[in-house]
C-alpha cells in the first residue's frame, strides 16, 4: 500500500504527466456528459423502452449506453473504426492508397484526411438505420422526413466530435484517445451489470453462491484475457523451440521478437464489424429479416454466429499478422547488424525461416481469441444475465484489458524517463503494440 501511494505522488509530482492526465479525464467527461444528451425531437416515452438486447447490445456497450439512451452520441466511435477498417484494406488492395503510404507525413495526412470523409458517409448510413429501427413514429415530436433528416446531421456531428475528442486526448492526454472513450463506455456499463446478475442470483435461481462462482470465473478470464493481449513472449518461445529445435532456435531468440498475439485485438474488431453486417441488413431490409440463416447470424448466442465469427477471428489473426509483421525486414535488419539464425543462409533463406515460425505461433493465438470472443455467449447459455455476460470475454474484455496495459505502460514511461520507479516491483509493464487505425496513419485503433 505505500508502494502504492509513493507512486500516486511520484505521478503528481511531475507536471507534464499531471497535466496530460488531467486533460484526459476533463475529455472524457465532456464524452460522458454528451452521452446522456437526448436527440432533439424525441419524446420522454423513449426513455421506458430497452434497447439493449443481442447485438444492439454489445453496440450500446461501446457507446456507454448512448445508443439506448437515443443520445447524440449513440453512434460513438464505432463509423470511425470502420472507416479505419476499410482504410486499411484498401492499402493493401488499391495501388494509389499503397503509395499513399509510403509518402511519409504528407501521405498519412491525406490518409487521415479520406479516413473522416469516409467516416461521415459511413455515419451518415448508419444513422439512417438507426433512427429507422430505434425510434418510433409515436416516440417522434416533429414530422418523420423532417426529424430523420435533422437527426441524421446531429448524429454524424456527434460522431466526429467524439473523434475529434479522441485526437485531443491522444494529442494533449495520455494514452490512446479512440481506445480510452470505448473503455470508458464499457467501464459505464459494469456497475449495472453487476447489479442486475446480482439481483438474479440472489431473487432467482442460484443464489449468493452461484454469484460468487462466476465472480471467480470472471476473474480467471482477465488473467486470461492479460495473457493473451500482452501476446506473452514466453509461450512464443517454448513454442517456435519445440517446432524448431534447440539449436536452431538459439539464434531466433537472440534477435526476432517472438509474440503469440502479434495482431493484438484488431482480428476480433473486423470480425465484429462484420457481423454487425446481418442485423443492419435486417434494419434495412424488414421482409429479409425473417430469413433463417439471417436470423441466426443476428443472434450471437447461435451456433452459426459464434462458429463464422471463430473463423473470421482466426482468418483476420494471420491477415493482420501479414500485413503488420514483416519478415523480410527482420532478416534485413539482422543482416545489417551481423545477426543470423545458426544453420540457416541470410536473405531469402532468413526470411521464409522466420515467416514459418510465426505462422505457426500465429496459430495458438488466433485460437485463443477466438475462444475469449465465444466466452460470453456460452455464459449466456449457462444462465448468466446477458448483460453480465459480456464482461466474460469477447471484445469489450479485450479491449478493457488492452487499454488499460497500454495507458499504464505510457505512465511507467514517464516515471522512468524521470528516474522513478515504475508500477510494478516484478518488472516492466507490456502494452499493447500499437496498430494504426488506417494504413499509414498515426496509432489511434483498438
């Protein structure tokens, strides 16, 4: 505990941290205050429906419950992650975007640049089936073209000054601005949780018991959870050695920095993109909506559901790692040091030895994120209050745990820069690695 306390004050005490984590939490107030703002011309009788069921569910997560509140910031952050998503593809795919990236600052500032301008139209779509299948023509003060078309403006408006308030606290705070707005919106959301298993415990089935049992599975799912985000070198390490051998190994352990999570979160945040995919469809298209498969891949307590996202995970585990890992730089990079791998040629040799490597790592951890994003249906299978559930893996419990190593790792910076200790006795704190939200462009994803 005085460790503790030593620490609070070594942060205090040195002003340019102080000052940036003052900025970053006055910001995420303002988002906080700005999500229990109503939309113009909706009336009072909205507030006594429940919004929050399946997949809507998970979406009003990451919004801090602005969607069911029919808040101006019901929209969050999520059009911009897509607008990244897409950005992203389309540097791998479109040669003038791959050359875009390779121009240095002015080339990521065009990027950045396509990246809100496709956001708004992604909003601006977004926000049309929103109003379309949230509010009611009885919960609506004014005419319905008049307030769809007004709404629409004031959610895209809110959308952008959401990320724009993400900017500020990456640029003027600490930590990662997009990531710490949706790991507040979810932190929002624990509290009711809680209470609400709660009280189905303790006036249900099951009892104080059963509560407390699923208390401690929780927690063995963060440990869990802290293992895989950090990407644990360890794992990678008496895994690429038993494929490899002993001899062979000695020399990758010295120089290639092995993870088994070398994606981090972002294959379970374009899974999830996706298969939002089937119930914005249903929004759209009502009479489609009664279509089996449709019907299935919207409920994520389904087989179908858990078992396309588990593939999708694992599939956008090894696309990502390709796309972020580059082999042929390592081996060039040992090359130019006068590193090498025992036994095997530099150049190409080097390169494809170590593309097999991680390839293989590669596949334990798209495993076991897939297993973490199929954990919260399974506990709503078991019983457990669907709210609650979500808070037993998947992305909201990824990216909890992300943001917060990450956010912790950038405050032990600066304690050390400083000559202080860090946050923990046992050694350094590992964040996340941080992974562009579009191609070429600054950290800002999950």
């Amino acid at each position: 505990m005085k460790k503790f306390f030593t620490t609070i004050s070594n942060i205090w005490k040195i002003e340019d941290l102080r000052v940036r984590i003052t900025n970053t939490l006055l910001f995420l107030l303002i988002y906080r205050v700005g999500s229990f703002i109503r939309l113009p011309g909706v009336s009072d009788a909205i507030a006594n429906k429940s919004k929050a069921e399946g997949l809507v569910g998970l979406l009003n997560m990451f919004a801090g419950g602005s969607f069911s509140r029919v808040s101006i910031f019901a929209l969050g952050v999520m059009p911009y992650i897509s607008a990244s998503i897409v950005m992203q593809l389309l540097g791998i795919a479109v040669p003038y975007f791959a050359k875009m990236q390779k121009e240095g600052e002015s080339g990521r500032n065009k990027i950045n640049q396509w990246t809100r301008y496709l956001t708004i139209l992604i909003t601006a779509a977004q926000a049309a089936a929103y109003l379309r299948s949230q509010v009611t023509p009885d919960e609506m003060l004014i005419g319905n073209p008049m307030f769809v078309i007004m709404n629409t403006f004031v959610l895209t408006a809110g959308t952008l000054f959401v990320m724009w308030l993400g900017e500020k606290i990456t640029d003027k705070g600490i930590g990662n601005g997009i990531s710490l707005i949706i790991m507040v919106g979810i932190i929002a959301q624990l509290p009711g949780a809680f209470v609400a298993e709660f009280q189905n415990r303790t006036t249900g089935s099951g009892g104080l018991i059963t509560f407390i049992v699923e208390l401690v599975a929780l927690l063995g799912v963060v440990m869990f959870t802290i293992l895989i985000v950090q990407g644990t070198r360890k794992i990678a390490v008496q895994y690429a050695k038993r494929i490899v051998g002993n001899k062979q190994y000695g020399g990758v352990r010295q120089y290639i920095p092995l993870k088994v999570n070398a994606a981090g979160v972002m294959p379970i945040i374009f899974a999830q993109a996706l298969m939002f995919i089937p119930a914005t469809l249903a929004s759209f298209f009502p009479t489609a909506a009664s279509n089996g498969i449709l019907i299935k891949l919207s409920d994520y307590t389904s087989f179908l559901h858990n078992a396309v996202f588990a593939v999708l995970i694992i599939v956008f585990t090894y696309f990502y790692t390709a796309i972020t890992v580059n082999p042929k730089q390592m081996a060039e990079d040992m090359k130019r040091n006068n590193g090498f791998v025992p036994g095997v040629k530099p150049g190409e040799a080097t390169t494809s030895y170590i593309d097999d490597i991680i390839s293989r790592i590669t596949l334990p951890g798209s495993i076991f994120l897939a297993i973490i994003a199929i954990i919260p249906a399974l506990a709503s299978l078991v019983g457990v209050n669907s709210l609650f559930a979500r808070f037993f893996g998947g992305t909201s419990l990824i990216i909890l745990v992300g943001v917060v190593l990450d956010t912790l790792q950038q405050i032990e910076s600066h304690l050390l820069m400083r000559h202080y200790d860090g946050l923990m006795k046992t050694g350094r704190i590992t964040g996340r690695t941080s992974i562009p939200a579009a191609a070429g462009t600054t950290p800002t994803a999950i």
